[in-house]
C-alpha cells in the first residue's frame, strides 16, 4: 500500500510515525532492490562465511558421544567445549567495531576463517588441552562474525527490506547446523570422528580463498590509528547497558541464546542415550532443527513489519521456543522417532528464527554509525546465555535429569518472549 501525508497536521505525524516504523508503507517494494548485486554479493558471501564458521561449533555436539566414547569420559564435559568457544566469542565480539575499523570486513572474516579451520584442526587431534585451545580458537572466530555481518549489511541493504536481508544472514547458523548434523555422523562412522571433523578445515579453505576472489561488501575507509584497547570494549558495553531498549533485548537475547544453545549441546546425546534413537536418526532429527530454523528465518523476515512488527513477532517465537522444550520435557523412548522430528521442527522454528530478526532490531534502535558496537554489545550477553547454557544444563541434567531440564529452560523461553513482545511498546 502507500502512504499519503497530504492531510491535517495529526496525520502528518501519525503518517511520518508509520514510515519511520515501517519504511516500506511509504513506496512499493520493488524485488530489483534486493536482487542488486551489491546487496547480493555481500549477503551471499556472508552466508558462505558464516554457515562455514558455525558448522565447527555446532559439529562438537554432533560428534559429543562418539569423542566421549573415545576418551572414556562424561559427555558433559566435551559439551564443555561448547562453553570455551562461546566464552572466547564473548570477549572477541567486543572489539568487532575496532577490527572492522581497522582492517575491513574482508581480511577480518579471513582471519576469523583461519582461527576456525586450525581450531577445529587441533580439536581433532584429540588431544584434551590441545582440543580446549581449538575451542577458545573457535571461539575468536566465533565472536566478531554476526557484528561484522550487520555492519556490512547495514551499509548495503534497502531499508525495505532490511528484517529479510538480516534474517536471511542469520540463515547461516541453521545452514552450520545442518550441514554439521548431515555430514558428520556418515563420516564418523565410516572413518571415525578424528577424520570427519577435518572436513571443517577444508570447507574454512575454501571460504578464505572465495572470499579473496568475490570480496565482501564494498571497499570502506581503514582507520590505520584503530587499536584493540580496553577502552574498545567498554565503549560496547556501556552503549548497551545505558540504552533502555537495547539492554532490553540483550536480557532477552541471553535467555534465548542459552536455551537454544543448551537444547542444541544435548538433544543428540539424548536421543542415543534416552531415546535409544540410532545415530543416523538422531543426526537427521538434529538437522531438522536446524533446517526449520533456515525455513523460519526466511518466512518470518518477508512478514516482519510488513503485517507483524519484529517485536511481536520475536515475543512470538518465545512462545513456540516453549512449546518445543515442553514436547521434549513429556516425551519417552515409546514415542515414535517422527514425534521427535516434530518437535525438532517446532524448535528450530523459535529456537533458530528469532536470531536475523533480533540483529535487525539492533541496527534498527542503534545510533548512527554503531551498528557494529550494538550488535557486539547485545552479543556478549547472548554468549553469556550460549557460555552458561551448556553448563547450567549438563548440571540440571545431572541432578534432575533431561526431562525437568528441558522443563526449566521452557519457563526461561517463555519470560523472555514476554520480554521481547512487551518491547513492541515502546516504538
């Protein structure tokens, strides 16, 4: 539809109100604004990027029984692994701002590619110190990876379609997921699992090397002086902890992200363990997670602040986080396994397709020019839901089992869907 603001003074406002909050009211959303090359190129490469460098976190849960196996130690402490690399990306994602500032967004998603591909080298040696310096090296991959995103994203995408574009980005944890359930329990089976993890490495190759021949994202102006100081992070920090609306949706942030995270981290070892699902179905219901978050992102950014505004939509998405934890918290192995893809499905819908929507919110609500320190500041205190995540859960599920611990994590999706959906308010 468009909008007119040819009438009296109370609709001039009420006009100019919509348009600010909804841009693509006040012209027609032409498809040729998205098929641009210079929005595609960057949003294609940023997906390659990005599937590849959470394809190495989301491969240490896949492969978590067979290593503990291995190594002839609990789970929950290969699981452990997952809190490294969220604990490492907490930190590093704070000086997103100062590395894009000084070397660009091309070399820095290099050098994030780098660290991935011997991190996960390392952790396939098998060695265990060797395997917590692959994490924390992971984890400096890990952790500037979405700020950079949305820094480049921002500066190429129309505002009309600014929710899809950002969503379609964050397509690219699912996308990891998947190809981590898809790929690497036939490999571990055929090969063992110190081999199937090296496929990580090469797929990280391969991204550096398109990277340097495609680019990402148009040529910006380095600030030689930029440094990596304290004063960097606290800067981030400060930003978000002072700003009424992004300390809001970084308390939300940090409940999803530990909930998706943790759910993640042990629904394999739970569906072999429990559920005595064989190891290819336990993979596939994981990917199946993960391929409905993909789904999710891309429906739910065509509709967001076209028929539904993204808060609502993200308070929404608590809501069927919550169903998704529940199903689990009830289920028992006499279920049939399509039950548990159901319910896989569910999840990956809440779980993985509030992510795009809530880095759009972001560059949306932070101020001009600090997208890159907003995004960086809400996501430290989601990786302090992704860090604590695993550990919290792998305790409850030692001391209440799987069942109450999927419960708890329910009530935890649910308030902070209340959270985010309260937040529509304030626009």
């Amino acid at each position: 539809m468009r909008v007119s603001c040819n009438a009296g003074d109370g609709a001039v406002l009420v006009c100019k109100h919509v348009l600010r909050r909804y841009p693509n009211t006040g012209n027609t959303v032409l498809l040729k604004d998205l098929l641009q090359r210079s929005v595609l190129t960057p949003l294609v490469m940023i997906l390659v990027i990005q599937s590849t460098i959470t394809m190495a976190a989301y491969g240490i849960p896949v492969v978590t029984a067979v290593i503990a196996a291995d190594m002839d130690i609990a789970p929950a402490l290969i699981g452990g692994l997952v809190s490294v690399i969220y604990f490492v990306a907490m930190l590093t994602g704070l000086l997103s701002g100062a590395l894009v500032g000084r070397f660009g967004a091309r070399a820095s998603f290099q050098a994030m590619l780098g660290f991935t591909g011997v991190g996960m080298m390392l952790i396939g040696i098998g060695n265990p110190a060797g395997m917590v310096l692959g994490a924390a090296m992971i984890g400096v991959g890990t952790g500037p990876m979405n700020p950079i995103g949305s820094h480049v994203l921002a500066r190429v995408s129309p505002a009309n379609w600014r929710p899809f574009i950002f969503s379609l980005k964050q397509c690219s944890t699912p996308m990891g997921g998947a190809l981590a359930g898809a790929i690497l329990p036939p490999l571990l089976l055929a090969y063992g699992w110190h081999v199937a993890v090296q496929v990580i490495p090469l797929a990280a190759l391969a991204a550096i090397a398109l990277a340097a021949l495609v680019g990402v994202g148009p040529k910006e102006p380095r600030r030689e002086n930029t440094g990596f100081a304290l004063g960097d992070a606290l800067a981030t920090l400060i930003l978000v902890a002072t700003n009424p609306i992004l300390r809001r949706y970084a308390l939300a942030g940090l409940g999803f992200a530990g909930c998706q995270i943790a759910m993640s981290t042990y629904l394999v070892v739970y569906l072999w363990t429990v559920i005595k699902l064989a190891p290819e179905l336990a993979g596939l219901t994981f990917s199946i997670v993960h391929i409905a978050g993909i789904s999710a992102r891309v429906a739910l950014g065509a509709i967001a602040d076209r028929w539904i505004s993204t808060p609502v939509l993200l308070g929404l998405l608590g809501l069927i986080m919550t169903i998704g934890l529940a199903g689990l918290a009830f289920s028992t192995p006499a279920w049939p396994p399509v039950i548990f893809m159901l319910l896989a499905a569910i999840f990956g819908i809440g779980g993985n397709g509030w992510v795009g929507l809530f880095f759009s919110e972001m560059a949306r609500r932070a101020p001009e020019g600090r997208t890159a320190d907003a995004a960086g500041g809400s996501q430290f205190f989601m990786y302090i839901g992704i860090t604590t995540g695993p550990i919290v859960a792998g305790a409850l599920i030692t001391l209440a089992g799987y069942a109450n611990t999927f419960g708890i994590f329910a009530v935890i999706a649910l308030f902070c869907g209340i959270i985010l959906y309260r937040a529509a308010a304030t626009d």
